[in-house]
C-alpha cells in the first residue's frame, strides 16, 4: 500500500470519528430529554428491560467486523454516559444546590440570623426532663448570649426501654423557659401527626438522624413554614443528605439549616465518626447553612473543645452542644453532656474563635 493510499484511508477513519462524535452528542440531547420527561413523570431514569432491547436490536444488525460481546460493550458505555448525563441534569435542578442559588440562605430564628457570616449556637439538655432543670441551662446560656435553646421532648431511642421523653409536656417547659429567658426553642419531632401541635411550642423544628429519610415527616416540615435544623443520617451520603433537604424545600420552606452529626464507622473511640470534611462541601454545594452538632458525633465531652475548634475553623455556622446541670442523673446521655461549669469553660475558651455567639 502506498503511503497516497495509507493518507487516503486516514481521512476516512478521521471524517467518521467525526460522525461519529456529532451523532453521540446527538444521541445525548434526546437523552437528555427523555431523562426531563421521566423526571417530571417520577419515573426511574434507569430502564434495564429497555437497555436489553436495544442491545438485541444492535447485535441483530451488526454485520462486523466487531464481535458481539466488543460492540455491546461500545454501547453499554454509551448506555451509562447517557445514564450520567440524566443524573446530572436532575442534580443540576435541586433547589438546595448553589447552582440554583449561588447566594446564602439566611435563616431567621426569632431574630437569630444564622447563615449571615456569623457563627451561632445551640445548646441545652438531651431531654427535657423538668422545668428547673431545663431553666438552670437556659439561664446559664443566655449569661453567655447565647439564645438558641434546644430540648428533646420526643426522643427515638436505639433501646425501647430507654427514656422517650416527655413528650407534650417537654414541649410546654422548653415554652415557658425560653419565654422567661427570651430564647428560641429548638426540638425533634418524629411524628409528621405532631408536627401542628408542636409548631405553637418551638421555633425550630429538628429533624434527627433516624428520621433524615421519612419523607412523610420532611414534607409535612417543609409544609409548616417554620425553620428546620436537619441532621445527617447514621450511614448517609452527602448526596442523600442533600436530597432529604430537597424534600423540605419543595414544599416552599428554604429556612433550612444542615447539621453534620457524625456517622457510623468501624471506629469505636468515639459515638460516631465526624465527617467534618462534609462542611465545606455542603458549603460548596449548597446555599444552606451548615452547624455541627459536637456532642452526638463524638459522645465524649472530653473532647467537644477541640471538635468544636474544629468546627468553626473550617466554616461551620454554628456548632449544636448539649448540658444539662447534674449530667451523672441525666435520664439519657449523661456521659456526652456537660455540666454548667463544663459548658463555661467551653464557651469562654471558643471565645476568640467564634465571630458572635
């Protein structure tokens, strides 16, 4: 073959590639249009039962030189990019991602802006287990100027035996605390049913880790319009994560604040292993506020100091810490919760890292 025949042959080969390459992007734009249609109908983008078809069709018509198993490989791999086209578009369009709104959303709790540059914090018992009780850590926070109060009056617990919480009545004393004190109350629901009472008792409405994917519970929240602080599933990507958070903004309400809670590792030093990289990608990815809850995501509170350095460091909003008065008696959780002189000596030393308090 002469090198005038070898040229000739390439100009083939590079015209085609050529073709070949509009027609896949082609391919992609009516992909691209069917993932939308699905999308908006709530089917699954991915269709197994359609894929074999196509693959028969394709391997009735190929005449060679490629093999069967090369040139259903060739379009498996055009199969899954398209796939991937389908899932980015549907990622591009959550209304908790910075491409849909590339500015922060600011949160507004009773006058508290959390999201605004600032970094906040949320502290009070485990449970709510008496007024004096839930009013002693009151009263020794807002000394400190901190006005966030949390309280769980609903508690889903890894053993049924263990203390539920009060319930209603938890919900009245964190009321009549944070009314005394000029707090805002923040608090678990875990019952969607729950969630028109609860609302006349609380200004925050806290989505734990067991309940990151009870969808029920995340609309009915969304629905209320009252801010929701979110918690990281136990086993859940920052994906899912994202998409939990999705289903409360759909229903209209974007007062949404995302709480890195730790998660479940091998690791047995600590409760739970803290993501704490998860931060600046939230930040990244969304518009939503991000705390640190840094009691739950290490259950020591030798080591809620350093956590949460590490926390406001890297960009957190705000960091979540429980305390409880007498924490040796507590009904739950007493080894993670510290003591009010504990708790002043925490916050004094975070002093010089945290913007306002």
């Amino acid at each position: 073959m002469s090198q005038s025949e070898l040229d000739f042959l390439r100009e083939k080969v590079d015209k085609i590639n050529l073709q070949i390459l509009e027609m896949i992007n082609e391919r992609g734009r009516f992909v691209q249009g069917i993932g939308k249609m699905k999308g908006n109908q709530g089917v699954y983008r991915f269709d197994p039962v359609r894929e074999r078809k196509m693959l028969s069709v394709i391997n009735e018509a190929n005449n060679g030189p490629f093999e069967q198993s090369t040139i259903q490989h060739i379009f498996k791999e055009i199969f899954k990019a398209g796939l991937a086209l389908q899932e980015d578009e549907h990622s591009k369009e959550l209304l908790v991602s910075r491409k849909k709104k590339p500015e922060d959303t600011v949160v507004n709790v009773k006058g508290e802006l959390i999201g605004n540059g600032t970094q906040s914090f949320i502290v009070g018992p485990c449970a709510v287990e008496s007024y004096n009780q839930t009013a002693k850590v009151a009263e020794a926070a807002k000394k400190q100027g901190i006005r966030l109060l949390r309280g769980g009056a609903f508690k889903p617990r890894t053993s049924p035996y263990d203390f539920q919480g009060l319930g209603l009545e938890g919900l009245r004393i964190l009321k009549q605390v944070a009314d005394e004190y000029d707090m805002a109350v923040i608090s678990e629901i875990v019952n969607p049913a729950d969630i028109e009472t609860a609302v006349q008792y609380i200004d925050v409405i806290q989505i734990g880790a067991r309940n990151m994917q009870n969808f029920d519970l995340l609309k009915a929240a969304g629905a209320v319009k009252k801010p929701v602080l979110l918690k990281r599933g136990l086993a859940a990507t920052l994906q899912e994560f994202m998409n939990a958070a999705e289903y409360i903004i759909a229903q209209g309400n974007d007062q949404i604040i995302l709480c890195e809670r730790g998660i479940r590792t091998y690791e047995k030093a600590t409760r739970n292993t803290l993501d704490i990289s998860a931060v600046p990608i939230l930040k990244m990815e969304t518009h939503l506020p991000v705390f640190v809850d840094v009691t739950h995501s290490t259950g020591r509170r030798d080591l809620l100091l350093p956590i949460t350095k590490a926390a406001l460091a890297i960009g957190a909003d705000g960091v979540m810490a429980e305390v409880h008065p007498d924490p040796a008696v507590a009904l739950s959780d007493s080894a993670q919760q510290m003591n009010i002189d504990q708790f002043n000596e925490w916050i004094n030393a975070l002093r010089p890292a945290a913007v306002t308090v």
